[in-house]
C-alpha cells in the first residue's frame, strides 16, 4: 500500500472518530454521568477488545481494569464464547419463557444449581442485577404472606447501610448510598437498616478485633426487635461493592446467616458482583460455608458478553409458591428476555470454560501476585485504606491520612485519577473517593503488575505531585 493510501486512510478514520464523538456528545446520555462536565471533556469511545485490552477508536489500547463493569471474565474475543454465542444464533435468538422453554435456558438452570451452595434448587431467570434483587424481594413478600396468616405481618425488609442492590426502586429501597439513592427517598419503601462492617469508618466507633464484632451484635438487636414484620435481610456477601469495596470481618457473614435461622427471616445473598469467582472462590458465599435461602446472580454469568440474571432459591421458598391455579400463589414476575437462548449459551460457555481453564485454581497466585503489588499503595501520602478480597480491590483516598479526612465532593479526587490512568493507558472507575480495581480473572500477571503501576503512579501525581 502507498504512502498515499495510508495516509487517506488514516484520514478517513480520524474523520469518521471526531462524527462519532460529535454524534455521542449529541445524543447519547450517559449512566452516573455529569453530562454537562461529559461534553466538555475528551472521550475515549471502544471500538474492539481482546483477553483485557480494549482499543478505542483512535486506535489507542487500555488495559481493562474494572472488567467493563464488573462483568468480564475469561476476557474479550473469548474464542470458546463467541463460538457458543454463534452457534446459537443459527438455532434462534429468542424465545419466551411465558409458557414455554428452551434449550439453553434448561440445561444452564441445572449447571447453576450443580455450582451454588448446597441446597439451592431453582432458578427464576432475569436480565440484570437490580432485577435479580428485584425479584427476590417479592419472592420473600410473598412467600410469607402464602405461609399463613400468622406470617402475613413480615413484610419489611433489613438492609445495611452503604448497601447497593441496583437501580429499580426496590433495589434502591433497600439500597444505603445517599448519593445514588437520597433523591429517589420520596418513591421507596421504608426499611430496616443495620450497620455496614467498616471496620475502617466503623460507626460504633470501634476497632476489629478488639470490637468482637459489634456491628452484628447491632444486626441481632434490630432483628430481634423487628423479625415479626421482617421478610428478609438482603446483603453482599463479604464485600459491599459499590459502597467502595468494603469487607465484612471474618464470621460476619456465618453470623447473619445464624442470626436469620434464629430469627425466622429469609437470608437473601446479593451475589450480583461477588459472584462468578470475584472474591477467589466461585461465590463468596462459600468461603463462610453459607446457603442463602434466595441468592442473586448476575454481571460475570455470561462471561461479560450479553445480559441475564438469575435468582436462586431454596426447594421450601420455591414450594411456597405451588396450589391450584384459582389460590393466586403464583410468582406474576417476568420480563421480555428472560431466558434469553444467546445470553444462556454465552454462560453455559462461560460456566464449562471454568473447568476447562481451571480459572479458579490459576487465579489464587494472581490475587497474591495484586496482594504484594497493592501493598505500596499503603505507603502513599493520601491512601487511607486498601482493601482487597480476591480481584476485588478499593484503594480509598483522603485528604489527611491521620485524620481519615475525605476528600470533598468538588474535588473530584476519583476522575482526577482514573483519567490519568486512562491517559497511561488504564481503564479504571472510581466510586467518590475510592478508585475500584477489578480486572478480567484471565488477566496475565504482566498485565497485572502494569494495571498496578499505573493506578500507582496515577494516585501518586494527582495526590503529591499535583
């Protein structure tokens, strides 16, 4: 090829970018986006994507540092999912699950139960996680009030505080962040509310190990005060994702299952991010040896390629729903694509490429490799606290270390860092004041310790050097 025609080339794709940032700007708005601040900024729009690199438009390269939301993970271009992805499609895209099945909807619906905890039997399928928690809200509602009379006063729920279970208004009723959620406070239901385990910002005031757990001894009060009128508890096991990575203390999730047997309220595990081998195990549920009676599943079931959702639940809640067709007892909850024969193909590839690739064993000394590499973020003027659990990770940053001062909301400290990164060729968010690292379990180690020294380095200048 000439010089000539490179150089048209190269012309013509410049071209066709600035007509696609223009037509964004114009027309496209953006999720938990400022949009006034979006159009004034310069974008990066992804045009393609291979193992955890994604290229823009531009042609520059990224590493993808949050999974593109959480999602990814046996990375992009996976051959074995694209192949099942379009094997399907010369079957059929879709069909409803109102009165019908199909294939890949029944045999992922036994795959799921063969993986989740012992004692999960059935599996009501969904396209997104605020819908999984959705459903599992009115599956508890309901099943209470089909047990008995004497059962029909449960119909509240306990939620932590912090808490983000998605962004339909009963996810958000029972969700905790009042910068997602405080202006919707007006269309919610009320709620039971116990204390988030941050053992860094405890609100009892307290310090782990020395407080013996307090914060559930505040959840065993509030449950035994409210179980009359409680449905069911809803919570993350082990991490509370997007109210920046926190980590629940050792024995606290076993405790709240203990304390809801004792309680006679519905446990419901919200598993949407911790799921799909997020916290080195295929649920976090398992690493306390917990059976929720419902558990929500989403994000990474399809490997990152196409929505689903799914809500589990035990073998008692699913037969409070059974009797004749003239009780009413049934579940009246459904969506367009549920089931959907394309996302259920993708997940099934996704669920069998774990035994394949044996991702859960290959990624043990990759979570200790990220481990060792975090571990000079601690030395950073204005990181007040790392928190790791598996490949997910919260560096939270403050004004003042001593103090925990946060930085305040103008100062834009997140967007500051992740758009240096992005400017050194890392894809990170970051939730307020704390920058999120999550990346595709299938990432290499270099690519690993490179996400590492970026999002070091990018704190480093935008904190001390700036």
């Amino acid at each position: 090829m000439s010089s000539v025609s490179t150089k048209q080339g190269a012309n013509r794709r410049k071209a066709i970018a600035r007509k696609l940032e223009k037509l964004d700007k114009k027309h496209v708005w953006h999720p938990f986006t400022q949009m006034s601040d979006w159009g004034n900024e310069e974008q990066t729009i992804i045009e393609s994507g291979s193992g955890s690199v994604l290229t823009d438009i531009n042609g520059n390269t990224f590493i993808d540092g949050v999974s593109s939301l959480w999602v990814n993970v046996h990375g992009h271009r996976k051959k074995e999912i694209d192949g099942a992805v379009a094997a399907q499609l010369k079957k059929i895209a879709h069909s409803t699950l109102l009165g019908l099945s199909n294939v890949p909807a029944v045999l992922l619906a036994e795959k799921l139960i063969q993986i989740a905890p012992a004692g999960l039997s059935r599996v009501f399928y969904s396209d997104n996680g605020s819908t999984a928690a959705e459903i599992a809200l009115k599956m508890a509602f309901q099943y209470w009030q089909q047990k008995g009379p004497e059962y029909r006063s449960k119909t509240g729920f306990i939620s932590l505080k912090e808490a983000y279970h998605g962004d339909t208004l009963g996810s958000v009723s029972v969700g905790g962040i009042d910068l997602f959620h405080e202006v919707y406070k007006p269309l919610l239901f009320d709620t039971y509310t116990i204390d988030s385990p941050h053992c860094y910002r405890c609100a009892l005031g307290k310090s782990y190990p020395d407080c013996r757990m307090a914060c559930a001894d505040q959840a065993e009060e509030v449950m035994g005060k409210h179980c009359d009128e409680t449905a069911a508890l809803i919570m993350e096991p082990l991490v509370q994702g997007a109210a920046g990575m926190l980590m629940s203390p050792p024995g606290y999730l076993r405790r709240m299952r203990e304390l809801c047997t004792k309680y006679h309220i519905l446990m419901i595990a919200d598993e949407v991010a911790t799921g799909f081998g997020r916290t080195g195990t295929m649920f976090a549920c398992e690493q306390e040896g917990v059976t929720p009676d419902i558990m929500a599943v989403a994000k990474g079931i399809t490997g990152g390629y196409l929505p689903l959702a799914a809500t589990l639940t035990t073998e008692d809640l699913y037969r409070g729903f059974l009797g004749e067709y003239r009780e009413l007892r049934t579940l009246f909850h459904g969506h367009t694509y549920t089931g959907n024969p394309l996302a259920c193909a993708a997940a099934l590839a996704s669920i069998d490429l774990f035994k394949k690739d044996k991702t859960i064993a290959r990624l043990q000394p990759k979570i200790a490799l990220l481990s060792k590499q975090l571990k000079r973020f601690e030395g950073l003027k204005h990181v007040g606290e790392v928190r790791q659990k598996g490949f997910m990770v919260g560096v939270e940053l403050v004004r003042q270390k001593e103090t925990k001062e946060s930085y305040p909301v103008e100062d834009k400290i997140g967007i500051r860092v992740i758009k240096e990164a992005r400017n050194q060729g890392l894809i990170i968010r970051p939730l307020g004041n704390v920058i999120i690292l999550m990346p595709p379990l299938s990432i290499t180690a270099a690519q690993l310790k490179r996400l590492a020294n970026i999002a070091y380095e990018s704190i480093k200048k935008v904190t001390e050097d700036s």
